[in-house]
C-alpha cells in the first residue's frame, strides 16, 4: 500500500531591502509605490510596486534617511513619503 504523504503549505520568503535578510512574507512589511505615493501596505494586496522591510529600527531609520526604497521602488520619494514612513514604523 502506498503511504500518504504529509502536503506542506509554501511560505513565500521575502528580502528586507535594506538588512537583507530573509524571512516569510507575513513577518515583513511591504512598502507599495503607488499613483498616490509611498504607501505602507498591511493587506500584502495593494496594486503597485512593492518592497519589504523588517521589523527592526535600524531598518526603518535607513529607509527614512536614505535612498534605500527609492531604489527598490524605481521612484522618487517626497518629504511627504518620508513623513508617512517614519510614522508608519513598528514600535518595539
């Protein structure tokens, strides 16, 4: 007889632009350039381009003071972006 065999679900992995490190897409922010700006996507379903971040600080502060998501993102990001990033940052 033939055994049955345990089915694992997939977990998709994603990279913080940043640390790069690599984790499962639920445990990582997902940044979203939109038509709109710079949006902080908590759905993971957003229409745009997207880049993830890790929860930790010194992540977070290099995303506000650098070009770091600029990059990832292909756009220019306005003092207004920055604005809602920094205030949009997990709190430890």
């Amino acid at each position: 007889m033939a055994e049955q065999q345990q089915h694992v679900k997939h977990i998709p992995v994603r990279t913080c632009v940043v640390c790069r490190q690599k984790a499962g897409k639920r445990a990582l922010v997902r940044i979203v350039r939109t038509a709109d700006g710079i949006q902080v996507d908590v759905t993971g379903k957003i229409n745009g381009r997207g880049a993830y971040v890790c929860d930790r600080e010194s992540c977070w502060e290099r995303v506000v003071q650098s070009d770091v998501l600029a990059q990832a993102l292909r756009t220019q990001i306005t003092h207004e972006d920055r604005e809602r990033l920094q205030l949009a940052k997990p709190q430890a």
